[in-house]
C-alpha cells in the first residue's frame, strides 16, 4: 500500500511442520538482504524470505554451531524451568541419571502427532510441563513430602508411653503365630482394611477399640418412662403366670355356649318357665339370684348392652312387669328369637326411659321414667282381622295404661307379619346402670298392677307358647321376606325356596264368583294367572297384589309351564302342598299344578338363569362368616344363630 515502505512479505511461502531436526524457532527464518537499484536513484530493498533449513546452503561447520546453539538454549531453558518450579515449591524430585537424560535428551513432536500419542496412552493428572508426563514424580515427591508432616497422638496415649499400634485383623493374625511380640509386623500388613484416620501414618483401630470399649463400661443408656412401665409390667406377669403354674392353679374354663343351649333345651323347647335366658344376653348383665328374676348392669360400656327372657308366645294376651331397683336408663319391650338383646331393630318394639317408644326409630310415645320403685308394664295381643293375623303391643306406667304403640301386620303385602315375641331389657347407651326385676312369677313377685283380660307370662298356656327353634326360623323366614324388593321379585332373585313351577297349564282360566272378575280379564295372560293363585290359595287379591307379593313368566314357547316367585315362602309351600293333596284325592278341575324348583325341567331353570344374569349369587348359609366374625370379637355365637344352624342341618337331612 505504501510506496516508500522499503520491504516486502511473500505470503504464498508458508512454515513448514516442525521436527526433529528443527528444534528451536530460531531455526525457521533465515533472512537474505538484495540491493535492487531502480531508474537513476540508488535505494537498498531488503526482503525476507522464508526457507527451509534444507535449502539453506550453509558449510558444515555453520550448520553444527547452529546445533550446539540449540542445544545450549534447551538446556538453559529446562533449568529456568526446573529454578522457577523449585522457587514455587514444586520442585520435581531428584530422578535417575537415565530418566533426567532422557527428559533432556526429549525431542519436539508435532502438535497432531503428540495428541494422537496422548489419546493412545492413558490419562494423566499431571501439568505434562514440557510436553511430558510427570506424574510418577510427582507420586514420588509427594510420598517423600508425607513422613515431614506433624506427628498426631491421640489422647488415650498421650499420658503413657507410645507403642506401635496395627489393625485388629493383622494383629490377631499374628498373635495366632509368634504372640503379642509380632504387633510391629503385623503392622507392615497392606492387605488388612483399616477404618481408623491413620494418624502420623500408622494404624489406630486396635487402641480406639480398646478406648471405646473402657467408655462403653460407664455409658447407661437412655430408656424412656414409658418403655420401663412397660418392662416392668411384662415382668410382673411373667412372675404370675410362673407363681401359678407352680401352683397349678388353673382356673375352669366357661362352658361352651352349644353346651349351655344343649343343657338348656328343655326350658327352651316346652312352657313353664319364666324368667332371664342368660343364653341371651350381652354385655356386661349378670343375674343376681337364682331364680333369674334379677338382672343388674356391672359396667357401662360403649356398646349395646342387655338381657331377654323366656317364654316366647304366639298368640293369646299376655302382660308382664319391670320394677326398677334404682335410678336406671332401659328400654323395656317384646322383641323377636332373632333381635340381639342389645339393640331394638325392626322386630323388636320398646318403651324407653326417655319417654319414647323404639324401633328403628324413636318416637314420643308417653311419660318418662326411671326412678327407683318405677313399675313399667308390657302387654301383647294378638288379634284375627279380615283373615290376618295382627299384633297389639301397649304398654303401662305404674298402673296407668298408655294406649296401644305398635300395630304389627297389615293390608299391604309388603307389611312385616307378626312373629313370636319374648320379653326384651336393655341398657341405653347414656344413663344409669340397670338394677331391674321381673314380676309375675309364680316363684316371686306377683303382678304390681294386673290388667283385666290380660294373664301373666308364668301362666302361659300350651297352645300360645312357641318353642324358641319355631321361633328362630319363623323370624328368620320373615326377615327374608321384607328384604326383598319388587327389583328382585321381577328378576327371580330370591331363594330357590320362593320359586315354583307351573306346569299343564290349561288354555282358558276360570275367573268366575271372584271379585273383579270382568276387569282381570282384560288383564295380560301373567297378571290372569296370579289371579287364579291367589285364587286357589284362598287369599284376597289385595293380599297377594302383582308384582310386589308375587310375580309370574312363561318359559315354554306354548305357555305350557311357567315360574312364579312369591315374596313369602309360605304361599309357595301352600301352593305345592294343594297340589299334592288334589293329586291324591283324584280330583280335577282348573286347579293348577306346581312343584318345588327342584323339580323344573331343565327349560325352566335354563330361563331361571337367564333371568337372574351372571351376578346373581345363590344363597348359602353364612354358619362359616358368622363364627369368623365372633371369633374374631372373641364373643361367643348368639344362641338364635345355633339355633338357625341346627334348623338348616335338620332341614337338609329330611330332604
């Protein structure tokens, strides 16, 4: 660019690649001056040009003072290095002659070769100062800069004298061999692991353990108040239990409850006793005389508690009384066989202190009470209207009769039916403990406040007393009947005990001299039929209304058989029992003809099938359900579930 600058650059000349031969930077210029004169003026142009070494055509003896130039400069610049490495206190140690010579006598390598050396060799830590690894010196300088370090001694040496300590594991190795002598050679053993800091460079486990097991001596561990409370009571009962079984004082185990009702079963089963079943009752209720006449609560407790009594009746009228013999908190009523004596479910009917009546739910009824001396009566009727069977329940409050409460049974299919009823006490979950005793007994107290009409329970008569397994499958029978819903009925999904076969159906039904007779016939063929049962069963149709107490479905394609399901199994077992009875008298007509399930063609239980869809579960007996259940409450089974067991075998076993 400018014309008065005097020297000129050749960049199409470039550096060639260094090696062994050119081993100082002074070596790749050499530079030639040229005078060029131009037109009249005398100018000097010097250029520098750039050569190899080998077209430098220099004599021998330049070329070997160049070389021992070189070498000088090498040298002087390895002991710059090695003064400024020493003035930094990283002098690199003293090495072998043969290594310092060859680290001297170490040539250049290019930069593309000395990376494909360092990729093939393994990796280093090192600084690799000059091109060159020096790690093995640096180890070497390290290991003779550790012995220099301060000496550590531990505090459990520092008052005696110092002994030369080795691992636990070399020194009973060596102790096994030559004795305690040998702790110095066990010392030198590089293979034994060793986890203590190694101070001043040797070995400490042995003398820490030793330390640590002196401390441990007088080291009381930290137990809590609770967990020594406990200790101690663990030991307390093991002393017990050791004192009695060196005694041998054992005490007799309760009898079992199948025992007790196998011993009771005469008091059960036939009339003449009046007086608190034990058998039935829960909680904490213990009869206070022999006779059974008292009962009192000993504990107040979170769950339900009370007792019932014996007999069970089925009809007549009846009346009994509760005198309390101390401020209390009952519930005093009838309940089923199958009502547990501690709560008040849809077969139980009570009067409580509190001045409600219960059942499964509470209502006001009549006054309160619960003072001591109270006299509270219960009285049960059983009447017949429009051919059913009703149940009047009342009760009185010292001598002032309260009117009926309850009215058991009714028009409507779905209306519970009345069962067997027994005297029924319990403890209501707040209040006062119960001290109560029961009156008119031929053993004890007679009745308080007789009512006209109405005898006491110890005068009950054969014909109304109801021995208490007819009870149990009474009650058991009805409680499967009010579960059942019209879902269920139209679906066929009830048990196999509600269901019967039609079978020879005849074309045309007789409907004549019944009530509605024109209206029913305009009715579908199933809504016919279940006229003619209700028919033949002597039952008013508004007793046996479709579909919620029964419910009828052809299974053959000429409607000669179909299925019904009855909501209560007595229809169905007095629809198969009038069968029977017209088959052995001979007689025909347009009675129809049934069986059990059990006997359906396979047609029909193949629909039966269908209709009940693959969710369906037969019924099964839940004997094995309810002893894991009391089991696991450690409680023995109530009786009225032995009692149902038993009803269930003997049924089987006449089958």
């Amino acid at each position: 660019r400018d014309q008065k600058c005097s020297r000129t650059f050749y960049p199409s000349l470039a550096m060639p690649a260094p090696t062994a031969a050119t081993r100082s930077p002074r070596s790749f210029l050499k530079l030639s001056a040229e005078s060029e004169e131009e037109g009249g003026s005398h100018k000097v142009a010097r250029r520098a040009v750039i050569k190899p070494r080998r077209e430098v055509e220099d004599p021998p003896e330049k070329q070997a003072r160049a070389r021992s130039a070189d070498q000088h400069e090498d040298t002087r610049l390895l002991e710059a290095r090695a003064r400024a490495l020493a003035a930094l206190n990283r002098r690199l140690p003293r090495g072998q002659d043969a290594e310092q010579s060859s680290d001297r006598n170490a040539t250049l390598v290019p930069a593309k070769d000395r990376e494909k050396s360092e990729a093939s060799s393994s990796r280093c830590r090192c600084l690799r100062r000059g091109g060159i690894c020096t790690c093995d010196a640096d180890e070497d300088w390290l290991r003779s800069k550790r012995p220099q370090a301060a000496k550590y001694s531990p505090p459990h040496l520092r008052s005696g004298g110092r002994v030369t300590l080795a691992p636990a594991a070399a020194t009973a190795s060596a102790s096994s061999h030559s004795g305690g002598a040998t702790l110095k050679r066990a010392m030198t053993a590089q293979d034994v692991p060793c986890t203590c800091l190694r101070r001043h460079g040797r070995c400490s486990c042995q003398a820490d353990h030793r330390w640590l097991e002196r401390k441990r001596r007088h080291v009381v561990p930290y137990v809590p108040p609770h967990a020594k409370e406990r200790k101690e009571d663990l030991e307390k009962k093991r002393t017990e239990i050791a004192s009695k079984e060196e005694s041998n004082e054992t005490r007799p185990a309760a009898p079992n409850i199948r025992t007790l009702a196998r011993r009771w079963e005469p008091k059960l089963e036939r009339p003449g006793s009046f007086r608190f079943n034990p058998l039935q009752s829960e909680g904490e209720v213990v009869l206070c005389d022999d006779q059974g006449l008292e009962a009192e609560c000993c504990e107040q407790a979170f769950a339900g508690q009370g007792v019932k009594a014996i007999p069970v009746l089925k009809s007549g009228k009846y009346h009994f009384e509760v005198e309390l013999l101390r401020d209390c908190a009952v519930a005093i009523g009838w309940s089923s066989a199958m009502s547990p004596a501690s709560t008040w479910d849809h077969q139980a009917f009570g009067y409580s202190s509190e001045g409600c009546k219960v059942n499964k739910e509470e209502e006001a009824y009549g006054p309160r009470f619960g003072k001591a001396g109270d006299v509270i009566g219960a009285l049960a009727e059983w009447k017949v209207d429009s051919g059913r069977q009703l149940l009047q329940i009342s009760f009185m409050l010292n001598g002032k009769d309260l009117g009926v409460a309850y009215t058991v049974g009714g028009e409507k299919a779905i209306d519970p039916e009345p069962v067997p009823v027994q005297p029924h006490i319990s403890q209501l979950s707040s209040g006062l403990l119960m001290h109560v005793r029961l009156r008119g007994s031929a053993e004890g107290e007679p009745l308080a406040f007789p009512q006209a009409g109405f005898s006491a329970l110890a005068d009950a008569k054969s014909r109304d007393f109801c021995p208490f397994s007819q009870a149990v499958a009474e009650a058991s029978t009805e409680r499967t009947a009010v579960s059942i819903t019209e879902e269920q009925l139209s679906d066929f999904c009830v048990p196999d005990t509600h269901i019967v076969e039609l079978y020879d159906l005849p074309g045309s039904l007789e409907l004549a001299g019944q009530t509605g007779a024109a209206a029913i016939e305009k009715l579908p063929w199933e809504r016919k039929l279940a006229a003619c049962l209700a028919k033949q069963l002597g039952i008013p149709a508004k007793l046996l209304p479709w579909p919620s107490a029964v419910f009828v479905r052809e299974t053959a394609a000429d409607a000669s058989t179909a299925l019904v399901a009855f909501r209560r199994v007595l229809h169905a077992k007095q629809l198969v029992d009038a069968t029977s009875g017209v088959a052995k008298a001979g007689a025909s007509g347009q009675n129809l003809q049934a069986r059990p399930l059990q006997n359906a063609t396979a047609t029909s239980r193949e629909r039966l099938q269908a209709w009940r869809g693959e969710e369906h579960r037969p019924q099964v007996v839940p004997t094995a359900a309810r002893r894991l259940i009391h089991s696991s409450l450690q409680r023995q089974m109530p009786l009225a579930h032995l009692v149902e067991e038993k009803n269930l075998k003997s049924r089987r076993q006449n089958r």
